[in-house]
C-alpha cells in the first residue's frame, strides 16, 4: 500500500526568483559600470526601522 501526500503551493519561490533574476538582467543590459551603479542605488531594498519609539 502506497500513501501519496499532495502540497499544493500557494508561492512558487523559485518561479518567482527566477522571474526577479530576468527582470533584473533585462533592465540592465548593456548598462556601463556607471549607469549599473546608479540602478542598484535606485533599487537597493531599505532598511526597515523596528525601534519602537512609541511613547
């Protein structure tokens, strides 16, 4: 007797870090070094700020 469990996935996180990786390699082809440096200081993720100072 063979048991088979189904997962269905609600996020692919492959799918979707491959479809970030095209994105990101589409936006910059053909940049030159000065053109890659200001597109990753454009889109570079911030930092949250989690001090809680509500008082």
């Amino acid at each position: 007797m063979t048991t088979k469990n189904s997962i269905v996935k609600e996020f692919d996180t492959v799918k979707t870090f491959r479809e970030i990786k095209t994105k990101i390699s589409n936006d910059i082809k053909g940049m030159t070094f000065e053109q890659l440096q200001a597109y990753l200081d454009k889109t570079k993720l911030q930092k949250k700020n989690t001090s809680n100072s509500h008082n």
